[in-house]
C-alpha cells in the first residue's frame, strides 16, 4: 500500500545552524553507515485519508463519487445519524481526517467548510427504527437514505465497514474507510458533527441527562441519570441499560423530569443541500 513514504524522494538536508550545539535538536538526518532512527516502541505513523481511489474513478469518467459514513452506533440515545459528501475535486478543504482523529473544534471547522465546498445529504435512523430493525440494518438505511438525498445520484459510492449499501448505483464497501478514503473521511465529520448538534438540541427537552456532554453513550454520569430518571423517549429501548432502567421504572413509562409519556411514535429526518 502506498502511504507517501518513498526513498526516492528524500527530505532536503538541514542547513548549518549558527546556534550553540547545547541547543540544537538531534537531526533526524541519517548519516553514512548509521542505521535510521524508528520510531519509539509501541508508536505508528499514521497517514491521513487520500483521494486516490476517487481520482481513479474520475480518470474512467465515472462522476458523481460519493463517501459515506455513520455516527451513532454506540450509543444508548438519539438517532443513527449518516452523512453522504461528494467533494469538489478543485476545493477539497484541508485537514480532512477520520473524525474520530480530530478534535471538537477542528470537526466544526471541516464541518462548515465541507457543507460549503461539496455536495453532501443528512439522514437519521431515529430509535424507533432502531428498536424495530435493529442498529445494523438501521445504519445501512440511514446510510442508503443520505445517498439517495444527494443533489445528484452518484454513479459510485464508497461507504465505511464491511456492508454494501441498497443503491442503483456501484458501491465499494472498506473497512476502516474513514482513515483511508477521503470522501469517506468527510462524511465522518458531517455525521458527526450533525448528531453532536442534534443531541445538544436534544439535551433541551431533557435535562438532567447531559446529552450536551456524553451525547447519549453509556458513560458512568449518563447510566446513573438513566437510572435515576428513567429512559426517555430518545433512549433505545432494547438496548440492555435502557432495558435495565425501563424495567424499574415500570415498562413502557418514560420519564423526562416531571411528566410521563407513553409513545412509540418514530421520527425520520432527512436533509438534502
């Protein structure tokens, strides 16, 4: 595989630096009969996504190319939200990087100059459709969903994991996608930061549970909220904790602070710019 890493293309030798030795850095520069310096035990270099495999299908005059992913398996509240991007091949915003690599505040700048640049469509499996199908087979709608709301139907698809998407189009499933297929990669960021947004809005209409903060993972603050208070309508009722708590709490009870509603109404969005 090629990860930009070639001997025939060697990093241009320092210059002399007119500095006291004591405060010159070791060069990594390998000098003639010494072995090259690796890395410390335990660390891998890790290269960034690329457009190459988009590229080549552009050069077959195959275009739209579309990436897609997911954010919100995991999970034990809100929606599975999924994100497809067609990138403009002249505008790729820089720095785009699996999502999971990035930090909040990076995520939100990709985010804005991913929906400027490119093509991209939104879709969410809400727990309902979760509980009903399963959180796989909820995924892989989401995911054919934000396909089908793209501007233009795309005559590929690369989508992350090892499942191929229900679409008229060719789809190319890779796993580890995210960290290797830039489109893939962009899509992350969308999905993610759409749901981190979603769950924030979410955290309004119930307080109490700091969606805001773990947004809806079963971290140890969101498990004893759960517990205290009881799932929500947002909680994905099968999922054991969620079940666990239910059970407590009376089945088919949700508590949200004072008021108890009964409900098994789904709700799907989909979004298309």
């Amino acid at each position: 595989m090629d990860n930009g890493n070639c001997l025939r293309f060697p990093v241009a030798p320092l210059a002399t630096l007119a500095h006291h030795p004591g405060m010159i850095r070791k060069s990594s520069e390998t000098k003639p009969g010494e072995k090259p310096e690796r890395l410390p035990k335990g660390v891998i270099a890790v290269a960034p996504p690329s457009f190459r495999r988009e590229r080549a299908l552009i050069k077959r005059g195959v275009w739209p190319v579309a990436g897609c992913d997911e954010a919100g398996r995991g999970p034990l509240a809100g929606p599975v939200v999924a994100a497809a991007v067609v990138l403009d091949p002249k505008r790729i915003p820089k720095g785009i990087d699996d999502s999971k690599r990035l930090s909040a505040e990076r995520r939100e700048e990709l985010f804005e100059e991913i929906c400027t640049t490119a093509s991209f469509a939104v879709a969410f499996a809400s727990p309902a459709r979760i509980d009903r199908d399963n959180i796989l087979r909820a995924s892989l709608w989401a995911l054919a969903r934000a396909v089908h709301a793209l501007p233009e139907m795309p005559k590929h698809v690369f989508v992350d994991g090892r499942d191929k998407l229900d679409t008229s189009c060719d789809c190319d499933a890779v796993i580890g996608g995210d960290a290797l297929v830039l489109s893939i990669a962009a899509a992350s960021i969308v999905a993610k930061v759409s749901r981190d947004r979603l769950m924030c809005a979410l955290a309004q209409d119930c307080p109490g549970y700091g969606f805001e903060q773990h947004k809806g993972y079963g971290v140890p603050d969101h498990l004893e909220a759960l517990n205290r208070l009881g799932p929500t309508v947002h909680h994905r009722r099968f999922f054991a904790p969620v079940a666990a708590a239910r059970e407590r709490h009376q089945t088919g009870t949700i508590t949200t602070g004072a008021h108890a509603i009964e409900t098994t109404v789904e709700v799907e969005i989909s979004a298309a710019i």
